[in-house]
C-alpha cells in the first residue's frame, strides 16, 4: 500500500474513532456473539477467570472474580440455573468492560445484528492476519465520499447568476464540501496526539 492510501486510511479511521459516540465505537463488545462475552463463556467452560480478566480494567477485577465463582457455584445446580448463572455473568462482564471504557450499558444485544461494515471488517482482519479488506473499505469511503461532495459542488457551481434559490444551492453545497473537508483533517490532527489535540483546538476555535 503506497503512502497515498496508508493517509486515507489513517483518515478515516482518525474520523471514525473521534466523532463516532462511544456507545457505536464498542457496540459490537454488548453482543451475545461479541468478544466479551465470547472471552467469558470460554472462562466458564473452562473455570479459568483469566481468560477474561483482560476485558476489565485492573481496579474491577475483583469484582469479575467474585461474580466468576458465584456463577461457577450456581452452575452446578441445574441446567436452568446455568443458564441464569451464565447470563447473569455476561451481563456484569459486559457492564464492567463497556463502564471502563466510557460507554454506558443498555443491556445484552442479539447475535447476528447488523453492525454495519466496518467491525466485522475489522474483526476479519484479525481472523485472517491481513488489513488488506479493511484497508479497502476504508480508502474506498473515502474517495467516494469525496468524489460525491466534489461533484455535486461542481455541478452546483455555473448557476445562472440571476436565479438566487441557484445560487443557495451552490452555496449549500459549498459549506458542506468544506465542512467535510476540514472535518476529516480536524480528526486526523486531534488523533496524532499529543500535539494533534493542541492542533485541532486551534482549527476548532478557527471556524
């Protein structure tokens, strides 16, 4: 991958990762089928709690532990009680996690929901040790992005000069191009910390 596209990506991941709310950044850790839960039905299964310690931060694990024996211990009454135990356990290890993260828990999701693509993206990329399918939806948006906000600003742009509504049109379409530009740069500035926050604030305060 050129040095082109390593910026386009670095670009949108920097949007993505800045203006997205934290409750759609770590969505795919609520899910019945997510990594949390995935990491703690394998602590069950194998009465190992470290499997799924790494999903907390270290001031809540003992928290995590406490819950991990009590669901251990009720597991072993009946089935229906494993399955009470075990959801009661997915549930606080996905409360905790999302907690120390900065996302607010609203509750387990259903596996299989639609999550838009850029995480299964990315957790395939994990799976299969390359970035080259992320890396292409993500310089893909881009330049569709791009290219869609550029074209509608030139096709807006030679309006008769007596027809004002014209005229708002090109103009509307003006503050959004630049908007989308600077939009894009102001996140890219503010992740390459430490001194991309003090550039971004300066851009912020700019506009």
């Amino acid at each position: 991958m050129n040095s082109g596209q390593l910026s386009k990506v670095f670009l949108v991941s920097a949007l993505v990762f800045l203006v997205a709310a934290p409750e759609k950044v770590f969505a795919h850790c609520d899910g019945l089928d997510g990594p949390v839960v995935k990491a703690a039905q394998a602590a069950l299964q194998s009465s190992n709690v470290n499997l799924v310690l790494p999903w907390v931060k270290k001031d809540d694990e003992q928290i995590i532990r406490q819950a991990f024996t009590q669901a251990l211990e009720v597991r072993k009454l009946s089935p229906s009680a494993k399955e009470l135990a075990d959801r009661y356990f997915f549930e606080t290890i996905v409360r905790i996690h999302r907690a120390g993260e900065g996302a607010p828990y609203t509750g387990l999701k259903p596996a299989g929901r639609d999550l838009g693509p850029a995480i299964p993206s990315a957790d395939k990329a994990i799976e299969q040790g390359s970035t080259k399918d992320v890396e292409k939806l993500l310089t893909d948006t881009l330049s569709d992005g791009i290219h869609e906000h550029f074209q509608m600003l030139i096709k807006a742009k030679n309006y008769d000069k007596n027809n004002v509504e014209a005229g708002r049109e090109y103009v509307e379409h003006y503050v959004t191009w630049f908007r989308y530009i600077n939009g894009i740069y102001q996140a890219m500035a503010a992740a390459a910390a430490p001194h991309g926050e003090e550039e971004a604030a300066h851009l912020e305060h700019e506009e």
